[in-house]
C-alpha cells in the first residue's frame, strides 16, 4: 500500500470544514478536504440550514396568501404540489454544493470522499488508505440526538428525515421546541398538518427572553400549533393505526399523531474520528476541548465547529475554521468571543445576541432593559406584520449594550446591528444618534435606545 501524505487535511467538509479549507488554500497551503457525503456542504448545506430556510419561505408565502385576504385581496387557497416543492428546495442545494464544488477546485483543494479516523498524532485511515499529515482540523459535526427506547418506525424522523418533505402527516407531533423544532412546526403547520410541539422546559426556545419567547408562543398557537410546555415524553408505542405518545406534567395524557419528529438536540461527532489514537481527548459527550485558537491538546490538530460543543450554529464554525487555517499558517488569531448570534426562522422570528434580562440577572450584573414594541412600528403595520418587540439589555452607568433580542419580521436580519453593537462597546447614544431610515424595522432598535434614553416621541 502506497501511503499518501497531506500538508494540511481537513475533515469534514460542512460550512467549518470549507471555510477553513478554503482560507488555507488562500494563505499558499496545499489543503486536502475529507467527507464522506457526495457534495460539499455538510449537514447545513445538504439537509439542514439551507433546505429548511427553502421549506420556510414556502409556509411564509402560503401564510400571506392568507392574511392577505384581511386586505380585501383573495387569492384561494393555495394549491400545494409536494413533488414541485421538494425538487426546488433540492435544485437550491444542489446550486449551492455544485459552487462549493467549483470554489474548491478554482482553490486547487483535493476533495476525498470517505470516511477518516485517527491512527496516530500524524496518521488517519481513510476509507483503508493510509495517511499521514503535517497538520489536522477535525470539523466532522453533529448529528441529531436519538430518544431512547423509542421503536424503530419509518413515522418516527429526525430533523434530516423530516427536510426529505416525504409527506404533510395529518397530526404531527414534534417533541423539542428548539430552534429546530419550532421551524418544523413552522413548515408543516403551514402545509396543512395538525402539529402539536412538546417542550419539556418552561418555555419553547428555552435560554431565548421570555417575554419575546411569549409572543413567538402566541403566533404559532394562533397559526394552530398546539404547544405543551413543561411536558415530559414518557413513552411512544407503534401501530399501524398511528404512533401514541404518552406525556407527563404541563400536559398528562396521551397524544395521537400519524409521524413524529425527534428534536431535542445534537450531539458532537468526535468520538468518530477516533481522535484518542492520536492523543486528542473527547469527552462523553462526543466533544472535543480547544482554546480560542481552535488548538486540541496535541500540537498540529486542531478542531473546529459542532465538534467543539455549544453553541453548535453554522456562522461560528466558519469563523472558528478561519482562525484555525489563519494559526496553522503562523497568523495569530482566535475567536476569544462568546457572541454568537442565535436565530430562530419561524413566523415571527425570534433573534437574539449577547445578555438576555434573565442571564445578566442571574450572573449578577448590573443592568437595566429597554423595549419597543412593533404594533408601534409604522414599517411592521404597513407590510402585514404581527406582534413583535425590540428588547436592549444595557448597563446603567455607561449605557453600553449587553445584549438584545427581537422577535418580528425580519428579527434575524435586523440583529446585526445589535451583534455590532455590544461587540464594538456602543451605547445606546451610539445608537439613538445614528439617523435609521423611515420607515424601516430596523428603527425599532434605535426607538429602543430612545425609550431607555428618554428622548422617544414615537410612543
């Protein structure tokens, strides 16, 4: 067997994996990407992030055909062709992989498939092949977390199974209410299903403030999903007449449903790789321990994204792989911030970075919190928007920004500013005094710091 040998190897090849490759490529390394999947992309690309936000701008269109019928415009009841709509949200993947595919080739980047493990601090099996390397970047992911004791049911999906559009079940029962959860909710209720999502926390989007939480809980009740929070799933038994789901707390009984959908986390692939054949350590959790260099334990490998724990979101990882290629090419780099933006893409959606009024409360730090309401919006009313809020978490002495959170039209695009803000020390002047476009949603942010500040006219 004739060994081969890579300057800089990275594996896995989602939006981490890449990123880093490609940052590599760019600083002069000869970079091979390792994956075992057909296309680039990993999980966000093929059958998480992009082909949910595909499915959720189909249920955003058929929920304003709707609404808009309160303007005096009828436009029926949408027709839904199934087939139509899954080769759509397949032909935007396959875009998006098919450039990735191209970038990686315009970077001269050899692409593997198959499958890596470690078998020393400078060696991995491939597939059978052997390898050696000079330097390493374990990007290998998350997968889904699968319940125990639940039996082996074509009804019962995880996330992955769920995007696959195989059909829109009558009663759907989604046990999770994540980020994931709820934007499953969000597709299938628009499509028609019957859904009903159980949390076993307090609230849905559990860490998110609740009172903006309040108003994302309200506008899907009111889109007909059923929520049961503080719920507990005891048991869930097959027939062939359905699946019953038996609960406990907030809600005690049982639930019928015609499919299932299991979202009640990921959980880092580390152990995978096999990392501990080369010295790195992975805990029981699957995840792999690096500082804010992406440096492992062991000199030469590095590992980036979901495999290094919470918050397991796709814009860290591709920050985190571009700090990794910068630091294994001589550069001095780190991701030394834990602001990383969370969005959840439902209707309304709900986005938030930094402090949240409970987690300053508990952490003991000083603060005071100001709010806006969108029914005050002019931008919000005009375009057909619901109930919303822009909410700023600040420090009383120095006014400067901890934290925000919105949930509304849009929230997820509007955050950016806020993320700028608390990670640049801006204060709520910073902001009341940068003049925002009329009418816009982004001006409920400056309304906000105008409210904390006692300079707002617009309420």
């Amino acid at each position: 067997m004739v060994e081969k040998h890579a300057d800089f190897i990275v594996l896995g090849a989602g939006p981490g994996g890449y990123a880093c490759a490609f940052r590599a490529a760019d600083l002069g390394r000869k970079v091979v990407l390792v994956d075992p999947r057909a296309t680039l992309g990993g999980v966000c690309l093929n059958e998480g992030c992009i082909p949910s936000k595909a499915l959720l701008h189909a249920a955003e269109v058929i929920r304003e055909a709707h609404e808009i019928g309160d303007w005096g415009i009828d436009l029926g009841k949408p027709k839904i062709d199934l087939d139509a709509l899954r080769s759509r949200k397949d032909g935007i993947v396959g875009q998006l992989t098919g450039g990735l595919t191209g970038l990686a080739k315009r970077r001269k980047v050899e692409t593997v498939r198959g499958t890596a493990r470690f078998t020393g601090p400078s060696s991995l099996d491939i597939d059978g092949d052997a390898w050696t390397f000079d330097q390493a970047v374990i990007a290998v992911g998350s997968a889904p977390i699968q319940l125990p004791g639940w039996p082996d049911d074509d009804r019962i999906w995880d996330s992955t199974a769920a995007l696959e559009l195989r059909q829109v079940p009558k009663r759907l029962a989604i046990v999770g209410g994540g980020i994931i959860g709820l934007e499953m909710a969000t597709v299938y209720a628009a499509l028609g299903a019957q859904v009903t999502v159980i949390e076993f926390m307090d609230q849905i989007a559990p860490g998110a403030d609740a009172e903006a939480v309040r108003v994302l809980h309200d506008a899907l009740e009111q889109q007909g999903v059923t929520i049961h929070i503080g719920t507990k799933v005891t048991t869930i038994k097959a027939t062939k007449a359905a699946l019953t789901l038996s609960c406990e707390g907030g809600f005690a009984g049982d639930l019928k449903a015609d499919a299932a959908i299991q979202a009640v986390g990921r959980r880092a692939n580390g152990a995978l790789v096999e990392p501990q054949a080369a010295g790195v350590a992975v805990d029981d959790r699957g995840v792999i321990a690096v500082d804010a260099s992406c440096r492992t334990t062991v000199d030469g490998i590095f590992a980036i994204g979901d495999v290094t724990g919470n918050p397991m979101l796709a814009h860290r990882a591709t920050h985190q792989g571009h700090v990794a290629a910068e630091v294994a090419s001589g550069h001095v780099a780190a991701l030394d911030t834990d602001l990383i933006p969370s969005v959840a893409y439902t209707s309304p959606e709900l986005a938030w970075a930094g402090l949240t009024q409970a987690q300053a409360k508990a952490q003991g730090i000083a603060h005071k919190v100001a709010s806006f309401p969108w029914a005050a919006s002019g931008r919000n009313l005009s375009s057909g928007g619901g109930d919303g809020l822009t909410k700023l978490v600040y420090c009383p002495e120095t006014h400067r920004v901890l934290g925000a959170t919105l949930v509304g039209r849009n929230a997820g695009e509007l955050l950016a500013e806020c993320v700028l803000a608390v990670e640049m020390g801006a204060t709520l002047e910073d902001i009341a005094l940068t003049v925002h476009a009329h009418p816009t949603l982004s001006e409920t942010i400056a309304f906000t710091a105008e409210r904390a500040l006692g300079t707002l006219t617009d309420l």
